[in-house]
C-alpha cells in the first residue's frame, strides 16, 4: 500500500514558505497589540504564541536542513506541517489575524508537495542524524545507557505501584555525574559556563526521559533549578556549603514556589517567612512540591513583606533543610531552642497528591506552621531580600528547556514503540507499518521529534551565550504540546494493546500530558511571557 513516489527536497520552497508564515505572525502580533495586548485579546494572543514557535522551529529545521538530502526531507515536511497548522488556526478569522484570507496562496503548492501522503509515508523510518558533536554524542551514549541499563528495567514497576525512586538510580546518575553539570568547576561540578554547560543537560536530560520522565528525566531537574538559584544569587558561604553536596547528591532538593490558590501567578504568593531572632518563621501551604518527601532541602519562596502591594517584590528565597521521608507523606516538628529557634515548636506537614502518571517522584502539598528557617539560609543574605522572584526565574528559563528536553526523551520513546509495534502487528495479511495511513503519523511523528530536537540544540547554543529566554520558552510550549499529539498517536498504533499497561506506551501517554502544565503553564507561558516578549521585540 505505500509507493516510493517522493519529491526531491526544496529548502529554497521551504524557506520562502516559512517567510510566509512568518508574516503572518508578525501580522498577528501587531493584532494582539492594537487590540490591547494578550489580556484582552487572549485566543488570538495564545494562538499567535504558538505559531510563532512553530515558526521558530521551523527556522531551526531550515538549518537542520542544509546537512544533507534526509535533513532536507525532515526540514521540508516540518516547514508544510507547520504551515498547514498555522492555516487551520486563522481560517475563518484571518481579520482579526491581520492577514487577508489567501495568505497561503504563495506557499500552497509548497504545502501540498511536502504535507502529501506519499511524501510523508517515505519518512516514517527515517530519524534523521542528529549532529552532536563527539564530545556531546559520548554524553548521550553514556545516559542512555545508563537509562537502559538503570532506568528502564524499574520504570513500569514504579509507575504501576507509584513507588518511590530506587536509591540505585539516584546513586548511580550521582556517579555519572548527572547532579553536577549545573554546579561551577569550582564548588565540585562540572560546569565551565560553557555551551556545554546547556547542551550537556539537554541531551542527557533527554535520554534520562527516554527511560521514564517521573524516574530518569525529571530526577535532575529539581537540582538543576536549586543549583542555579544560587548560583546566580547565592553567597559565598551558601555556594561553597550547598553546591558540592548538590553537585554529589548528598543532598537532593525539591522546589516549593506553587500554592494552592497560586500556581502560575507566583506574585500573589502569601506563605510567609517572619523575621524573628537568628532567622525566620514560615507559615502557609505550597502545592505540587515534587520529590518533597525525599528531598533534603526544599527550595520555598516566601512573602518576606506582607505589603502585598510591593508583588512579586516582596518575594524571598529560602534553602529549608529536612529529614528525608518515603512517598507516603510526612510530619515533621522542631522543638523549641533547636538550631537557634526562638519561641515555640514549628511544624511541616507533607501530604501525597496522587497523579495519572509522573510517578516515582511524587508531588506533595506542604504545610508548614512556624517552621524556623535561619537567616544564613536566606539565599543571597541580606542582599537577597526582596529578590526572590528574580533568583527563582533564572532556574526556570532554564527549566523551560530542560523540560523540552524530557518531552523529546518521551516522544523518542514513543515513536520507537510504536514503530516496532507497527512492523511486528500484521492486519489484513501485512504489517501495519505498510499502511500508507500508518507510515504518514510514524513520520509526522519523526519529523516533530527531529525538527525540535534541532531547536532545543539552539536554544541550549542561545543561553550559554546569556540569551534565548524568548526561546526557551517558545521551545517548552511547542514540544510540550507536540509530546501529547506523538504519544497519543503511538498508544493508536498500539490499537488496543496501547491501552493495556502491559505496554509501555501507556504510561508514554498519561506522562506527557503533564508537560504542559508543570514549569509554567501552556496558557500563562503564551499569554504571559511568550506574546508579551513579542510584542516587545517587535
């Protein structure tokens, strides 16, 4: 049923194609702005976010492209696909866009060579290189073995009994080093503030997801946001006393900045920290604190001026030390006098948030009542009051990437299931991976995965240089949202075994419909960040 009808490449076609899209974008982003800005116009300001990143993307793939006839093919079919998405979200509102309703008439034929069936079935098994240099291709040999050897052989079970992470995977990335490509030379890691200060996390994070996102992927991230917290804000002492145990894993970190009446919205935030003698008193309930149980010390952003109209101002950051607990939750008192703490006993309360999937890790909601936190753990001393918010999004643009990079481990995942699955299931007389409708996801599925790999290798290039927080953002948004189309797809392939657990694409699926969420919400991230920075640059 496929044919071997293909088209030779056109990265002239495909360029000119994505200039196209791409003034359509700049249409629209000059519509979200005469219409008031993204808080006014929010369905066109989301939608213009993500077909800027798409476009964006694309831009990567066209690069991607130019190393030879297959890149070409993949950056080709990436360009029409996300042409023929940005289509579907202006037809019927091309006005409020900005554009006229024949904007794709210059690039439809385009569209049409490279969006066609034939085209498409003739890449269902063709990755495509990925071009690490051999520094960073040993880094992804050695993760992903490690994540065959380690990780995969434990992650059904820890996703179906929603166990805890075995020590053995903590000590065994610990070894490889896996804790410390955040943490400076200097301070026990192995960061030299670098391009491969970035890449490095991005390729290995990616094949730690591959192995399982809750078990592998997401183990580095909660250290990586600490690490650069300090980094970037902390003092002397902070860094020569927390980094090298960071860089080790002697301590494991959790990040506690959500609460729960305040997810995305970290300005509002109302747990508090008090001034008292020798320190602080926290009070208040922050949610979705995953790892808290097993953590050593927890990353809290607090209200350390109850002047709520000073915002995200009036924020600090805290390294709170706590004893280590299994994924059942925990209850914790300080006894009055101890550590130096002044007036009477304190309090941390710990309680399991169950979850369809990311699981191994465990997400709490953490109350803590009095809880006595010393001054020397104020991060940045005094000169880090007040700056919390701040010291805080330098982990989490960071985060955006790193958290790309656990979609793409997931989606890598995926499509190998399910293209084994497809050549191995026979229907009707033949396998399914011969089925022209089959060979067309596999390979939708396989140019997603490339073209955005390419563009989180860009990214990481951007932000060691001290730029890309427009594209780090624009990066999480894309292959978050590509991650639930590319696993939904693989689980359909699967036909009915895709929804037996039996099978590891199951939990592929459930996985990655967190991505969105976690690290910034899809709608905050567009509406907030991503539309507004735009506008800006525009």
């Amino acid at each position: 049923m496929t044919t071997d009808t293909r088209p030779t490449p056109d990265l002239d076609a495909a360029a000119a194609a994505v200039a196209v899209a791409r003034s359509v974008v700049d249409a629209g982003i000059g519509a979200v702005e005469a219409a008031g800005g993204p808080d006014l116009a929010q369905v066109l300001a989301y939608d213009v976010s993500h077909a800027a990143a798409a476009v964006r993307t694309a831009q990567a793939a066209l690069a991607y492209g130019a190393r030879g006839e297959v890149e070409a093919g993949i950056a080709c079919a990436f360009a029409a696909d996300a042409l023929g998405d940005l289509a579907a979200r202006t037809v019927g509102r091309s006005a409020e866009w900005g554009v006229t309703a024949d904007w794709l008439a210059p690039a439809e034929g385009f569209v049409a060579t490279y969006r066609h069936p034939a085209f498409l079935a003739s890449l269902a098994e063709t990755e495509g290189p990925r071009h690490l240099d051999p520094d960073f291709e040993l880094v992804r040999e050695t993760f992903h073995r490690f994540a065959e050897q380690e990780i995969r052989p434990r992650a059904e079970h820890i996703h179906r009994a929603n166990t805890d992470i075995p020590e053995e995977i903590i000590s065994g990335l610990a070894e490889m080093g896996g804790f410390g490509m955040s943490v400076p030379e200097e301070y026990g890691g192995f960061a030299t503030g670098g391009e491969s200060d970035y890449l490095g996390m991005v390729v290995a994070t990616e094949e730690l997801a591959w192995g399982s996102l809750g078990a592998g992927g997401s183990l580095i991230t909660r250290p990586e946001i600490l690490t650069r917290a300090i980094v970037h804000g902390g003092t002397e002492d902070q860094k020569r006393e927390w980094l090298p145990k960071l860089a080790s894993a002697e301590v494991m970190g959790a990040v506690a900045v959500t609460e729960p009446d305040y997810g995305s919205d970290v300005a509002g935030l109302v747990t508090s920290a008090t001034r008292v003698g020798g320190g602080w008193l926290v009070n208040g309930v922050k949610t979705w604190c995953t790892f808290a149980a097993r953590a050593d010390v927890l990353l809290l952003l607090a209200r350390t001026d109850p002047d709520r109209s000073r915002s995200h101002r009036g924020l600090s950051l805290f390294l709170v030390p706590k004893p280590r607990a299994d994924g059942h939750g925990f209850l914790f008192t300080q006894e009055p006098g101890a550590d130096g703490r002044p007036g009477g006993a304190g309090r941390m309360e710990g309680r399991a948030i169950d979850t369809l999937g990311y699981r191994g890790m465990h997400s709490y909601e953490v109350a803590f009542e009095d809880w006595f936190v010393p001054d020397a753990n104020l991060v940045g001393g005094t000169d880090g009051l007040g700056k919390g918010f701040y010291l805080q999004m330098q982990g989490f643009e960071n985060g955006r990437l790193q958290t790309a990079a656990r979609a793409l481990g997931v989606m890598q995942a995926a499509y190998e299931a399910a293209l084994d699955y497809a050549r191995n299931r026979v229907v009707f007389g033949e396998p399914i991976v011969e089925y022209q409708l089959t060979r067309a996801k596999l390979a939708r599925m396989a140019v997603l995965i490339q073209a955005s790999r390419q563009f989180s290798y860009e990214v990481a290039r951007l932000m060691s240089k001290g730029e890309g927080t427009l594209e780090a953002s624009m990066i999480k948004a894309y292959v978050c949202r590509a991650a639930e189309w590319v696993t939904r797809e693989a689980l359909q392939i699967h036909g009915g075994m895709g929804y037996a657990e039996e099978f590891p694409v199951s939990r592929y699926f459930v996985d990655a419909r967190v991505l969105s969420i976690f690290e910034g919400a899809d709608e905050t991230l567009c509406l907030k960040v991503i539309a507004r920075r735009l506008m800006a640059a525009g």
